[in-house]
C-alpha cells in the first residue's frame, strides 16, 4: 500500500474522509485513490475523486459547504456510477461527524447557488441562497438542447434516468412519449387524419317529404342537440311522437323516450295510433284484437323503444343517469326528452334559469361524448305587450321567447318552432306553422312549411298547398299559401 502510495503524488491532505468522520485525516493522490491515516482506509482509482484545485478557486455561496472538501463517488445501493454524480454534482461528506450525501444546483453559468443535504434517516435541509425555482442539473441544458422536460421525485431519481441512457428501451418511451397537453386542447397540425376522412354526416329527415323543413336543416343527426317549442296545447307532443314513429319503424332506429307529462301506456298507445292512423289512446277497441296486436307487434314489439316509467319529475342526476343508460347501454339513435321544465322540476334550488343551464350543459356534453342525438321539447314564455299575439293564437316563435334559460338556444344545433291559432275557425285551427329559428348545420332559418293535423287519424301531413287543405275561406288575410 504504501508502494502504491509512492508511485503517485500526493496532491491533496487533510482532507474531511467519509469512513472514519475524521476531519484533516486523509490524503488524495495524483492518481485517483485516497488514503486516510486514522482509519487506515484505502480508496482505489475510480471509486472515489475530489474536485480539482482548479474547481477549489470557485465562489460558493456562504454557509455552504465546501465542493473541494468532500467526496464525489458511486452509490453503490442505488446503482448509480460515480461518473454520472460529477456530471450533476452530487457529493458526499461528513457534517459533525455524521456522513451525508450533498446535491448542489447552480446557475447557468454552472455557478453554485445553494445545496440540499440528505442525511441518513432521510431528512433534509438546505444551504446557500434559495433555489427552489430551479431543478437539479437544469444547469447541464442551459442552453435549451432538449425539448422535453422529464421530472422525477428526487435528485437521486434524476441521477438514475440519466445513467439509463444507454437502455435504449427506456430511453426510446421517454423520447417517443407525446407532449402533454390538458385535456380537450388540440393542436390544428394534428388534425389531419380526422379532416380527411372520408365522413359522411347522415341527417335522417323527418317524415314531411312535400315541405320544405328537410331541404332547410337537412334532416336530424346523431350528436346533435335540437330543441322543439311552441306554445301550451300547439302540438309539440303530437309533432315529436310522429316523428320517434317514423324513426323507430320507418327508419329503424332506436329511440329513447323520457316523456314527462304523459305515463308510458299513453306513449305506446300514442305510437301505435300513428301506425293504424286511429286515435287508440281513446278507443282501444277502435280496431280488432288481432289488428291491435299486429299493430303493437309493428311498433313496440320490434324492440326499437325504450321508455321511461316516471312519475312527473326526476332529480338531475338520476335523469342523466337514465339518459346516459339509454345512450350506452341501450344504444339508442336519438332520445326525446318532453319537455325540459318538467325535468328540472325535481331539482333542489329556486333559480330556472341557472337549473336550466346546468342540464342543458350536461346535454351537450352528454351529446358529444356519445354521439347520440337528443331531441328535447321546450316551452315559451307568455307573450308580453298589448300588441303581442299569444303563442296559443298562433303567435311568432322565436329563441329570444324560449322560457327559462339563453342557454336552451345557445346551446342547440337545430331549433324549430310550431305556431298554431287554437281560436282559428273551421280547419284552420289544425294548421301548424313550422319555423326554423336555427339551423347550425346549414345556417338556415324561416318559415319551414305547414302541417295539418288529420285528428280522426293522429297524424300530421304535409300542407303545401293550404287551399287543397282548408279552403280559402278558411286562410286568414296575410296568411303565407305555400306552393313548394
């Protein structure tokens, strides 16, 4: 030992050693090891170093501990190479005779800022001026050389990802990850596998082909949010279970129904009077036991509806709870809810308009997220001013009138309108005025058509040409006869 301490030059003594807590008792020499004279313990070449004299001459922060007077080697229980501790600085020493392990962070400029001491029960403590705006070893990339920030718990975490760069497995996850972004934030450049899809948005038109609705709002779509309104007693109900009919037995689809002011019979009654065109709901023997089976067979008994048993009003939750079952798990197409006032009528809270808000927010995203189409019934306001014109009397619909809430406009896709004049005499009280008041889709809004309602056999037909319908004498002055 002593041969080999000869054959090097002693560059460095009275140096702190790590093994025995001696303060001044060991040496290093020129060629790497250390010799401490009061333990007598020998540290060959490559286990551990001191910093150069040159690296001594550097300005510390006060109150820090010398880098010159202590250890930098490998930590054997972590794996890590005493190389990669010089490379960040992490170092070891005694501090009033107790061994601790030092990580410096520095500047920039590579100048020392302040160091963390880790002692042996894992506590810790700080020295130097504060730092705790920089990450330990951000001083080796000052200069920006990689995109990518990988942050680990701890600097010893952080000495264990940087030795793992020559495990290409590892270092290929980290390099390859894609960046984070919070959710719901996308970059244009990344769009292009969705912009070139070949995707066609299938609008499934409502069953007036000899009006002009279809032409102007394309029909519906799944994922879409449309709201339906008219004044009390106009037809909403009427209006939307002709159309759940069309979409469940012409169409095919399957369609979820939440109808709130009426029980389920009511409902399936009311779809299988659509299909024999006779007013079931009020005679049930208005056709044969057998063709009143069939009929149910027909509509019902395909499976395609499914309904809600209530009792008036549900909590928030629990509606969309039945919702999201009806989107999921029964996979439906399109789901009616009928109406929306009567939805929140469950909800605790005195305030409409910010209940409102809430479920129709939960809607939509309820919309998006499942890409089911959801048709939902609102009622208006009462007419305001003298010379307003009552919904009931066939007064003008639109979205400034919706009652409760901006937001059942704002956040609709499609919004039509239904007008009719209950006090009308002769057949005119049967016409329906429909009004689109917005279409996102096709930006197209006005007069949508006319529909009469044929009450001997529950169904609404296309009016093109009021005249054939009703008769002139019956058109009120000013009434628009359409010829589409």
């Amino acid at each position: 030992m002593q041969q080999q301490q000869e054959e090097s030059k002693l560059e460095k003594e009275h140096l702190p050693c790590p093994d025995c807590g001696s303060s001044d008792a060991m040496s290093l020499y020129s060629d790497g090891h250390t010799y401490c004279f009061s333990c007598k313990q020998y540290r060959a070449e490559g286990r551990a170093t001191m910093f150069t004299a040159k690296d001594e001459d550097k300005p510390q922060p006060k109150n820090t501990i010398k880098e010159s007077d202590m250890l930098i080697e490998s930590l054997k229980a972590r794996g890590i190479k005493q190389e990669t501790c010089r490379k960040y600085g992490y170092f070891k020493t005694r501090v009033r005779g107790k061994l601790v392990q030092v990580a410096s962070y520095y500047d920039d400029a590579k100048q020392l800022i302040g160091q963390k001491v880790r002692q042996k029960n894992k506590e810790f403590y700080t020295l130097g001026n504060s730092f705790s705006t920089r990450f330990f070893g951000q001083h080796l990339w000052a200069n920006g050389h990689r995109k990518m920030l990988i942050i680990t718990e701890g600097e010893i975490d952080c000495l264990t990802v940087s030795q793992i760069n020559g495990n290409n497995a590892v270092i290929d996850a980290i390099w390859n990850a894609k960046e984070y972004t919070p959710d719901g934030i996308v970059n244009g450049k990344d769009l292009w596998e969705r912009v070139s899809e070949e995707e066609i948005e299938t609008g499934y038109d409502l069953p007036w082909s000899d009006i002009p609705i279809n032409n102007m709002i394309h029909g519906f779509r799944k994922g879409e949010l449309v709201v339906l309104t008219a004044g009390t007693g106009v037809g909403k109900s009427t209006f939307i279970r002709q159309i759940a009919y069309d979409f469940g037995v012409k169409k095919k689809l399957k369609i979820g129904m939440l109808m709130l002011e009426e029980n389920v019979k009511r409902t399936a009654r009311g779809l299988m009077s659509v299909h024999v065109g006779k007013r079931l709901y009020m005679d049930r023997h208005a056709i044969d036991e057998k063709a009143y089976h069939k009929a149910f067979e027909e509509t019902l008994g395909t499976g395609r509806y499914v309904m809600y048993e209530h009792f008036g009003s549900l909590d928030g939750d629990n509606l969309m709870n039945k919702i999201r079952y009806m989107a999921i798990a029964e996979e439906c197409d399109f789901i009616i809810l009928d109406h929306i006032s009567i939805a929140i009528s469950g909800l605790s809270g005195d305030n409409e308009r910010k209940m409102i808000d809430m479920l129709m927010t939960q809607l939509r995203s309820l919309a998006e997220e499942t890409g089911v189409g959801l048709l939902i019934i609102s009622h208006l306001r009462r007419a305001t001013g003298r010379e307003s014109t009552p919904f009931e009397e066939g007064g003008t619909t639109s979205l400034s009138q919706l009652r409760g809430s901006g937001a059942i406009g704002q956040l609709a896709d499609t919004v039509i309108g239904l007008e009719r004049n209950q006090q009308a005499e002769g057949k005119a009280k049967n016409l329906v005025k429909l009004r689109v008041l917005k279409c996102r889709w096709t930006g197209e809004t006005g007069i949508a058509g006319h529909l009469f309602y044929d009450k001997d056999k529950d169904n609404l037909i296309g009016a093109p040409k009021l005249k054939d319908i009703i008769g002139d004498e019956d058109i009120e002055e000013g009434e628009y006869i359409a010829d589409f």
